[in-house]
C-alpha cells in the first residue's frame, strides 16, 4: 500500500519535473530570441561557434552520409531485384537521402559532438562560477554564450545536411553503379526524375529546425547544471539523450506536416 | 604558423554547401525549365489508367517531350503533351500509351507518320490514337474469348454428348437410309408413268413450233402496212404529228431553261430563291422563338396574421429565354395604397396621408437569372423596387426578398418569404411582410399559391407581335 502510494507520488512527481522542465527550455528559447534581435550581435562569437558546430563536423557527417547511402544501396539493390527494378535504387537512395536520413543523421552526429560539448562547456562555467562572473561584469550569459551557440546550429546543420545528402547519394552511386552494375545513366536518370526541389528545400527545414533543437536543448542543459564534476557528466549525458529523442520524434511530426 | 581565421573556414564551408545545393537543385530541376520552351499537342485517349503527368513521351524510345496535362472530356481522357521544339510531328502521327516491361510506368509513344509536308502546331490534336495492348486488357479478351468457345462446346456437348445425343444422330442416319430406299422405290415403280410423260413433252413442243410461224406471218404483214396496225405505223402523217408535239415541247423547256414566262421567271430568278429562303428561316426563327416562348399563370393569396387580412396576387410570367422573364401582376392588398398630400396653406405644410382600400397595385417587373439567383426590379405593388430569389433544391425551394417603396420620410417595404412546392402546381410560403414598417403594417404570413404553364397563352401572345427587349 505504502509502496503503490510512493510509486505513484515518484510517477507525479516525475510528470511534473518533465513539464516544468519543457517550460523552462520554451522560456529560454523567448529569451534568446528577445536577446538575438538586441544589438550589438557578438559577430566573432557566433563565427566561432559555427566554426566549432559546423566546420569541425564535416568529417563525421562526410563519413556518416556515405556510408548511409552506400548501405541503403545495398539494401535497396536486394529488394528491388526481386521486382527487376534496380533502377530504382539511385532514386531510392536520393529521396531517402533529402527527405529523412540527410537530415536526422547529421543532426544526431552533431547532437552527439556539438550538443553534447556545448553542455559540459556552459555546465563547466557553471560549476567554476564563471557564468555568475559574467552576470556580475553586467555581461548577459545568455546573450553572450547561449545565443551564439543557437544561431551556430540553426544555420549550420541544414549546411551540414546538404553535404551529407550529396555525399550519401554519391556513396550510393559507388555501391550502385561499379559494384552492382546498375546502368550509370539510368541511375543518375532516376534520381533526377523522382527527386523534387522540394524533398531538398523541406529536408533542409527540417535540418534547420534539428539544429535549434540541439542546440537550445544541449545549452540548457549545461546553463541549468548543479553538482560539480559529476553533474557536468550528468548534464552531457541528458543533453545528448533529450536532444536525440526530441529530434527523432520531432522528425516524425514535421514529415506528416511537409510531405 | 600561417592560421586561417574562424569566419574563412565558416565561409569556405557555407560556400561549398551551397554549391552542391545549386548543383543539386539544378540536375533534380533540369526538366522544370528545360522543357517549359516545346510547343503543345494534344490527343485523345479512351483510357488513361496509370498515366501520370510529367511522364515521358516518346519516339523510338527516345525522350521528346512530357505529359503536360491530363483531363477529362467527353468522358474520354484529354492529355496534353509539350514536345521539345526540334522535334517535328508529322499531320499523320499515331499516339499510343505503352507500359515499361510488365509493371513499369506507363509513357506515350508516339509513332510517325508518313506524311511529311505538314507538322503539327502549336495546340493541335493527334487525330489516330491506338489502344494499347496492356495486361488488363489483353487478359479481359483472352478471358471473353474463352468464354465463347466454352458457350459452342457446352452447346455442343448437350447436343451430341450423352445417351439422347448418340440416339438422335443414329436416327438421324436410318432416317436418311430410309429416305434414299423409298426414292428408288418410287422411280422403280413409276418407270412407265416416266415415260408417257417425256412422249406428250415432244407433242407440245410440236405445237408451239406451229404458233411461232402464224405468229411470223402477222408481223410480216405489219411490216407490208396491212391491217388497222399496219397502216398506223407505216402512215407517214402519224410520225409528222408526233414530230410537232416534240418539237413544241422541246419549246417550252427551252423557254423554261432561259427563264422566260412566269414559269420560267420562278425557276430561274435568284431572288425568287433568295426570298424563299428568308421566308423559310424567318418562320424557322419565329418557330423557335415561339418554342422557346414560355407563359407561366400563377395567383398567390397570403393570409396576413397580424392584421388577420389576406392578401391576393395575380401573375402572368413571360420567359422569352431560359435566364430572362418579364412578369405581369395585379395585387389586391386590403391596406391598400398609401398616397401623401402635401398641402401649403399660409405657408405652413401639412402632410395627410390616405390609404385607399379598394385601390388594386400593380407588378410590372423585368427580371434575369444567373444560376441560382434571380434579380428582379421594376414596379412592385405599384412603386418602384427590387428583388432578388435563390433557388436550392432543383427549384424546389425559394428564398425570395423584395424591397420596395422607397420614400424618404419613412422605412421602405421590406418582405422575405420562403416557398416550397409541394406538389407540381402547388407552393406552399411563410414569411414576413414589411417587417421594418414603423406604422404597425408588419406581418408574418403563411400563403398558398397555384402555378402552371400556360400553352394556349403563349400561343396568343406569339401569334401577335413579339415584343422587343
């Protein structure tokens, strides 16, 4: 009896921290934009963090995309067989490429690399007092580290996607064309014909707004930080993990909104 | 160490990326302004099931053109293809819709002709198209074909298979023996009968030899002028007088032929022709004036709750055009017609107004129809107003408003009413009469009204002048 009544006060308990946290990440998400259209922008921060968010990325996103597309090939090439379509397979692997995988996996790629240091650096500065150092030198944190920080992402992992969308179809052209002797022409043919401007433009929306997500998710994590070195740890980890999740489940409802 | 600044390498990246997006942009996009210059054909198909747009047209397998449009008219599918500008179709070309391979795409093929003096235009129509021979239809023939022959050999198998079958073709067979025993039989035993029968044969034809010569001899004297006959044809005077009638005939059709006489003038005046044919499309005109003609008779009578009175209209409606009538009415309302009279005495004006009850107002209205809605304006209860009516239901129900009476000093006459017919003649109304009025004339009503087209009116007012709009 006492044990059900504990459960269910954990379950309401934990309902209620969700919910308020939700608010918190709307509330900051108001403030950085209040913050955003304040002059002076802080030029040398942002091209800093979009170096950090985007440049440092592409290699990963590089790999990550071609080898996504060089598998769905694969895949693809087995199951068309069946139907005598491989042709089909340039066409698959491009749409696949803009409209989902280009998109979600480069955004979780950088959830993981970007996202995550995002959250131990600003729950670093945290922990050591240097965010309170800021506020005291009458230097607004969240304009100074939290804004750049979004901005980096927003316009950076669409970028980011469109490298991974092209490098993936290129990884399936690979795979396709000289290891399963797909005809080049009636590939590349394909992909052209099935392929519309608008499952790039919408793939790259969705990236756009995968990068907020990331970033405003992984920066209040570390901005709400508490408990030493091992809550630095700890708010990586929920940063990486929440970011994820809102950005898989996100993906769903933006796809049944677009497409 | 030479170091590049953090905006270099953000910019060089943004750059690269948006080079591959126009790179992307422009092969997915090739299509969408590459083509947009080709001219437009058409063609006609019966059925277009798994046709898209944008699927390709084709010559020998080779891409000149797009679907542009695919749309149904007369019930057959309209599809309208943008052929790339230096590929020439000839007049005689035949479009067909082929499939890849047996679940592919389907795509337009078009054929080409022989005839190679004139190309299509711009928004021509490729007159041949061939049905294609696609799996549904090929299997529903097969399908048809084998039902037939099943339909000959269960025809067949009820009627030699079995036991009752193998009887009757047996039967059939010792009929046939019998028949040919029994015809030598005959011949056998009417041998004799045979040949007195050929002897009076030769007989006859001896007589008739016989007839032919006397028949020979009478010509002849014909020919030497014996006998009434005889003189008739060898009589020269008889071919003078026949010579003089043909002659005098061969006169009159000469004097026809150019127009001479009465008769002739008839015949050959080009007026008399050209009258002719005014008069005859005149009548046709007035025919299907008349036709189109329409006169509706109806009387409406609205029982008034608030003044407990009734209201009577009388209608004539004369619909000239489907969207356009006139309408005729008389209206005897038990408030009658209100009339003001302004009357300067000593520089002061009073203002009487009188209502005179046996006063009959009229309608006298000019009205047009736009699909469902019907505006009207004129003199309605013998001042000056408009109305308009929409109709739902095919016609069944009215929404009808009218305003009329516009004066200054007071609220115009303001009336809506809804009518429902409730059989064919027969309309039902509810409404609400001068619901603005400020001197107590408001009244909702319920009416009753009876409406048919009268034929025997039409055909009085047509057979007088019809009147002009």
């Amino acid at each position: 009896m006492n044990r059900a009544s504990t459960a269910i006060d954990n379950l309401g308990r934990s309902v209620l921290r969700n919910v308020e946290e939700m608010g918190r990440i709307l509330l900051l998400f108001i403030s950085v934009l209040s913050w955003m259209i304040r002059p002076p922008l802080k030029l040398r921060l942002i091209f800093k963090q979009m170096e950090f968010v985007g440049v440092k990325s592409i290699f990963v996103v590089v790999l990550t995309g071609i080898f996504t597309g060089m598998v769905m090939a694969l895949q693809g090439y087995h199951g068309f067989r069946m139907f005598s379509a491989e042709s089909l397979v340039g066409s698959t692997v491009a749409l696949g490429m803009t409209r989902e995988l280009g998109p979600v996996l480069t955004s979780l790629m950088v959830t993981a690399r970007a996202g995550s240091a995002m959250a131990a650096e600003l729950g670093t500065m945290r922990v050591t007092e240097q965010i309170d150092a800021l506020s005291v030198m009458a230097a607004n944190p969240v304009k100074h580290l939290i804004v750049p920080r979004v901005i980096a992402g927003v316009l950076m992992v669409p970028v980011l996607t469109i490298v991974a969308d092209f490098v993936g179809i290129l990884g399936g052209y690979f795979v396709g064309v000289p290891v399963l002797g797909i005809n080049s022409g009636i590939f590349v043919k394909n992909i052209t014909r099935y392929v519309d401007l608008d499952d790039i433009y919408n793939g790259l929306i969705k990236a756009a707004i995968f990068g907020l997500i990331l970033s405003l998710i992984g920066c209040y994590k570390g901005f709400n930080t508490s408990g030493g070195a091992e809550g630095v740890g700890k708010a990586t980890t929920e940063a990486v993990v929440l970011a994820s999740i809102s950005i898989l489940i996100s993906d769903y409802f933006l796809t049944a909104i677009m497409f | 160490m030479f170091s590049i600044s953090s905006e270099a390498k953000v910019g060089l990246f943004v750059l690269v990326g948006l080079i591959i997006l126009g790179y992307m942009s422009f092969r997915v996009g090739e299509y969408g302004f590459g083509l947009k210059k080709g001219y437009l054909v058409s063609a006609v198909f019966d059925n277009v099931a798994g046709l898209e747009k944008d699927a390709s047209v084709q010559i020998a397998g080779v891409e000149v053109g797009r679907v542009e449009d695919i749309r149904l008219e007369d019930g057959k599918a309209l599809v309208t293809m943008r052929i790339i500008p230096d590929v020439k179709l000839a007049r005689d070309v035949t479009a067909l819709i082929k499939t890849h391979g047996i679940l592919g795409e389907k795509y337009v093929e078009i054929v080409p002709g022989s005839e190679w003096e004139t190309y299509l235009e711009e928004g021509e129509r490729i007159t041949s198209v061939e049905r294609q021979a696609d799996i549904d239809r090929l299997l529903a023939q097969i399908g048809a074909i084998a039902d037939d022959v099943k339909v000959v050999t269960t025809s067949l198998s009820n009627v030699l298979g079995g036991e009752e079958g193998e009887e009757s073709l047996k039967s059939i067979v010792r009929n046939m023996r019998d028949m040919a025993e029994s015809m030598n039989r005959i011949v056998e035993q009417n041998d004799e009968k045979f040949s007195t029968m050929l002897t009076s044969l030769r007989n006859a034809s001896v007589q008739m030899e016989k007839t032919f010569s006397s028949l020979n001899e009478i010509t002849a004297g014909i020919n030497k002028g014996e006998g009434t006959i005889g003189r008739l044809v060898k009589d020269e005077s008889t071919i003078d007088k026949l010579n003089k009638t043909l002659a005098s005939l061969q006169q009159i059709t000469d004097k026809i032929n150019e127009g001479r006489g009465t008769f002739g003038k008839l015949i050959h005046d080009e007026e008399t022709a050209d009258n002719l044919n005014e008069t005859l499309s005149g009548i046709n005109r007035y025919v299907t004036k008349a036709e189109q003609f329409r006169t509706f008779l109806s009387y409406r009578g609205e029982y008034l709750f608030d003044t407990s009175d009734a209201k009577s209209y009388l209608e004539l409606k004369i619909q000239p055009k489907e969207d356009k009538f006139y309408i005729l009415g008389i209206v005897a309302d038990p408030r009658g017609r209100r009339t003001v009279k302004d009357t300067t005495t000593g520089g002061v004006t009073t203002r009487t107004e009188e209502w005179e009850r046996d006063k009959v107002l009229f309608n006298v209205e000019i009205a047009k129809r736009w699909k469902d809605v019907v505006l009207r304006g004129g003199l309605l209860e013998s001042t000056g107003g408009v109305g308009i009516d929409y109709f739902a239901f095919n016609d069944r129900l009215q929404f009808t408003f009218e305003a009329f009476d516009f004066d200054t000093d007071r609220d115009p006459h303001l009336k809506a009413y809804a009518e429902y017919r409730l059989f064919k003649h027969l309309y039902l109304s509810a409404g609400w009469d001068d619901f603005l009025s400020d001197e107590g004339n408001e009244s909702p009503f319920v009416g009753i009204s009876v409406r048919f087209e009268d034929e025997d009116l039409k055909y009085l007012l047509t057979s007088a002048p019809i009147p002009r709009d």
